[in-house]
C-alpha cells in the first residue's frame, strides 16, 4: 500500500474521489461532444472481446497507441501486423487522421481482424 495514501483523512480521500469523479465526468461530456459513439459493430465488437477474453476501453476515451500497444502485447502480435492490418504506422497516427473515432472502436476493428486469423 502506498505510504500517503495509508496516511490520508477521510476528508482527503472523500476529496479525492470527488475530484476523480468530477474528471471522469468531464471525459464523458467530451467524448458525447467529440466522439463517435454509434457504430453499428459495437455489440460484436463487445462479443469478440469476450471471446478472445479481453476487455475493451471504456466508451470515452479517444483512440490512440495506448490502446494499440495493450492490444498487441495481450495478442502477442508485432506492430509489424498492425500496420498490415491498417495502413497505419501507429495508433497514434490512426487516431490524427480519424479524430472522431473512439479507441474501443479502434480496438473493436483489431478485434475483427485477430479473430480472422485466429
């Protein structure tokens, strides 16, 4: 257990879960505002991820090689198969040239991809 956080009043702590939460819900109204979050393919995306026993990213978050680089490292597969998959160098470089695209949905589309080949 981290030392500060052993250390910590409940007025702290109380403090801290608000301020977490007021975050949480500011990324949400972002992603509403500037995200793409009705694709057709969600729901298989969802049932691949619980095929391949992964999780996907939560529904706010913007796409980008985070995402990318726990999906490879949990398949095993190289940014090699990545870049044959997408065209793309990157997930970073996939998210600048499809602002508006979620990163579950980008997770979603290697999910399809995987599973081809699986």
């Amino acid at each position: 257990m981290n030392y500060q956080l052993a250390n910590i009043t409940d007025e702290q702590r109380q403090e801290m879960q608000r301020k977490a939460a007021e975050k949480k819900a500011a990324k949400q109204q972002w992603a509403k505002d500037n995200l793409k979050l009705d694709w057709d393919d969600k729901s298989h995306w969802q049932e691949l991820a619980s095929k391949h026993g992964y999780r996907l990213p939560v529904y706010y978050e913007p796409a980008k090689s985070k995402f990318v680089n726990r999906f490879l490292k949990h398949f095993n597969l190289s940014k090699e198969w990545y870049t044959d998959v997408t065209g793309f160098a990157n997930g970073n470089q996939e998210a600048k040239d499809n602002p508006n695209m979620p990163a579950f949905a980008q997770v979603g589309l290697l999910l399809e991809s995987f599973d081809e080949i699986s």
